[in-house]
C-alpha cells in the first residue's frame, strides 16, 4: 500500500514539465489526488484530475481541461463512475482537428444501460453541426428518440428519426427528410418494423445526384417474404426513367412481375420482364426489347426456364455495335444438354456474314451439322466449313474447308472419317 505521495516536478524530453501528482493509494484503491498540470509533446497542456477512486469504482471526476495536438482544447468530463456503472456525466467541451466543437454529453450509464442522453451539438469536419439525440436507451432497447437535425459534409441536412425501437423491433418511424451531398432530398421512411417484419411501408421520395427523383417503395415485408410492390417510378443519372415493379415476392420466389420500363443511359429503352419466378425456377418470360449503347436493339427473351434447363427460347434479334444484326437463338436447352437448335444468322465487324448452326447438341456430342456459310474478313476463309456428325470425341462424318485465303490453303482440306485418334479416310 502507498499511502503517501509520488511527486515529479519537472520531466524533460517531450515530457510533463509540471507536476504528476498521486495522493493516497491503499491496496487497489486510490483514495486521494491523480493530477498532471503541464505535460509537453503534443500533449496536454492543462490538468487530468482524479479525485477519489476506490476500488473498481471512480466516484468523483476525471477532468482535463485543454489538450493539445489536433485534441480536444475544452473539457472531458466523467461525474461519477461506480462499477461498471457511470451515473453522472461524461462531456467534451471543443475537441479541435476535424473533430466536435461543441458537445458530447451521456445523462446517466447504468450497467449495460444508458438512461438518460447521448447529446452531441456541433460536430465539425464534414460531421454534423446540430445534433444526435438518443432518449432513452434500457439494457438492448431504444425506447426514446434518435434525432440527427443538421448533417454537413455531403450529408443530411435535415432529420434521422426513430421513435421507439424495443428489443430487435421497431415500432415506429424511420425517417430522413432532406439528405445532401448526391443523395436524397425528399423521404426515406419505414412505417413499423416488428422483429423481422416490415410490416409498413418504406419509401423515398427525391433522390438526387444521379440518382431516382421519384419513388421505391415496398408495401408490405413479413418475416422473409415482401407481399407487396417494390416500385421506382423515374431513376435519372444514366438510370431508368420508368418503372422497375415486384409484384409479389414470398420466400424465396418471385410469383408476379419485375418489370423495367424506359433504363437510359447506354441502356435499354424498353422492357425487362420476368414473368413468373417460383423458387430457383422462372417459368415465365424475361424479355428484353430495345436495348442501346453498341448494345442489341431487338429481342432477347426466354419463355420457360426451370431449375438449370431453359426448355424454350433463348433469342437475340438485331445486336449493333461490331456485332451480329441477325439472329442467335437456341431451341430447347435440358441439363447440360443442347437439343434443338444455335444459329447466328449475319455477324459483322471482321466476324462472319453467313450462318453459325448446330441442330442437335447432347452431352459433349454434337449429333447433327455445325456451318458456316461465308466468313468473308480480313485473313479468312470465304468459302465453307462443315462438321456432319460429332460423336464423343469421334467425328465420324466430315470436316471441310472450301477457299481459305491470306497466305492460306486455297483448295479444299477434307476428313471423310475420324475415329479416336485415328483418321480412316481421306486428307
């Protein structure tokens, strides 16, 4: 046990020049004076302050007055601290270096629980300049309010609002009114959130900076599943200027519609669609009408797509930029398995002019024709190249090329059957 004092008048080399200062120490209790006057080096230039500890618990103040070093200027305040409870009041005056000029304040810390309020008036350096309120915080629950007014530095401006938040729950409002800096300037609002569930509405109202002007909402979550409408009505900055809309959504499926109507911006100008999506499996339509920016400006769409197989239609109709302006499309597509039809009609840009086809593709085997008619650019071959029948790794039908030119073979190569690794017939 100390029970006397520890005294250093002057400590030089980037160190305290005044006085350090311990008063009465007994076992694990402090039952005197902590004190520092002038501590030099980037440091604190004014007093740390500890009246009485005892024991585990602090039950007097802790105080410093001005600290130097892109630190706080003002005061750091702790009133009473007992246990592991602070009854009192923790409170920084001017914090200077990007940092708060005003006050942060905790009313009354009771174990795990703040009772009281956590306060903050003039935050600076792209931080708020007005106020975070919390009311009243009890063991994991927010019964109270928390308030932001003014947020500065490409932040809000307006309010952050929660009016009672029990539990995991909120009963109450969520709500921004104007947010700044490429953000919203209107409304982000959820009407009552209860455990899991939404069970109301969140909306924003005017999001600005290359953002949506007008509306997403939700009607209507419960647990996992959103039973309402998603909806965006005019998303600007490159974005769609229409409508992306769920119909209804539960579990993990999506049973009505998602719908996009006008997306600009080297983008579609048209539609996307899903028709009907139920578990893993669409089994409805996604379609895809115009498309702009060296993008396609015609069709893509599958009719029936279930778990891993499309069973329908994949088609893209006129695709530009140095790309195909015909068809590619594919009949029946099963597991891993091709069993209708590929075909690219007419592809431009140092690409090939004719018709790309494969009519029947199972397994690794191509079972039919692979074609193409005319591949008429730069060092290419302008005549034709054909596979008749691919079976495992064994073509057993014929390979032909007609005219390949550019300090190329100008005649004819030919493979009448080869199986393995074994050529039967003629080169």
């Amino acid at each position: 046990m100390l029970r006397a004092v520890l005294h250093i008048t002057d400590y030089v080399g980037d160190m305290l020049r005044a006085t350090l200062h311990i008063g009465d120490y007994v076992g694990d209790m402090l039952r005197a004076v902590l004190h520092i006057t002038d501590y030099v080096g980037d440091m604190l230039r004014a007093v740390l302050h500890i009246t009485d500890y005892v024991g585990d618990m602090l039950r007097a103040v802790l105080h410093i007055t001005d600290y130097v070093g892109d630190m706080l200027r003002a005061a750091l305040h702790i009133g009473d601290y007992v246990g592991d409870m602070l009854r009192a009041a923790l409170h920084i005056g001017d914090y200077v270096g990007d940092m708060l000029r005003a006050t942060l304040h905790i009313g009354d810390y009771v174990g795990d629980m703040l009772r009281a309020v956590l306060h903050i008036t003039d935050y600076v350096g792209d931080m708020l300049r007005a106020t975070l309120h919390i009311g009243d915080y009890v063991g994991d629950m927010l019964r109270a309010v928390l308030h932001i007014t003014d947020y500065v530095g490409d932040m809000l401006r307006a309010v952050l609002h929660i009016t009672d938040y029990v539990g995991d729950m909120l009963r109450a409002v969520l709500h921004i009114t104007d947010y700044v800096g490429d953000m919203l300037r209107a409304a982000l609002h959820i009407g009552d959130y209860v455990g899991d569930m939404l069970r109301a509405a969140l909306h924003i109202g005017d999001y600005v900076g290359d953002m949506l002007r007008a509306t997403l909402h939700i009607g209507d979550y419960v647990g996992d599943m959103l039973r309402a409408v998603l909806h965006i009505t005019d998303y600007v900055g490159d974005m769609l200027r229409a409508a992306l809309h769920i119909g209804d959504y539960v579990g993990d499926m999506l049973r009505a519609a998602l719908h996009i109507g006008d997306y600009v911006g080297d983008m579609l100008r048209a539609t996307l669609h899903i028709g009907d999506y139920v578990g893993d499996m669409l089994r409805a339509v996604l379609h895809i009408t115009d498309y702009v920016g060296d993008m396609l400006r015609a069709v893509l769409h599958i009719t029936d797509y279930v778990g891993d197989m499309l069973r329908a239609v994949l088609h893209i109709g006129d695709y530009v930029g140095d790309m195909l302006r015909a068809a590619l499309h594919i009949g029946d597509y099963v597991g891993d398995m091709l069993r209708d039809t590929l075909h690219i009609g007419d592809y431009v840009g140092d690409m090939l002019r004719a018709v790309l086809h494969i009519t029947d593709y199972v397994g690794d085997m191509l079972r039919a024709v692979l074609h193409i008619g005319d591949y008429t650019v730069g060092d290419m071959l302008r005549a034709v190249l054909h596979i008749g029948d691919y079976v495992g790794d064994i073509l057993r039908a014929v390979l032909h090329i007609g005219d390949y030119v550019g300090d190329m073979l100008r005649a004819v190569l030919h493979i009448t059957d080869y199986v393995g690794d074994i050529l039967r017939a003629a080169l």
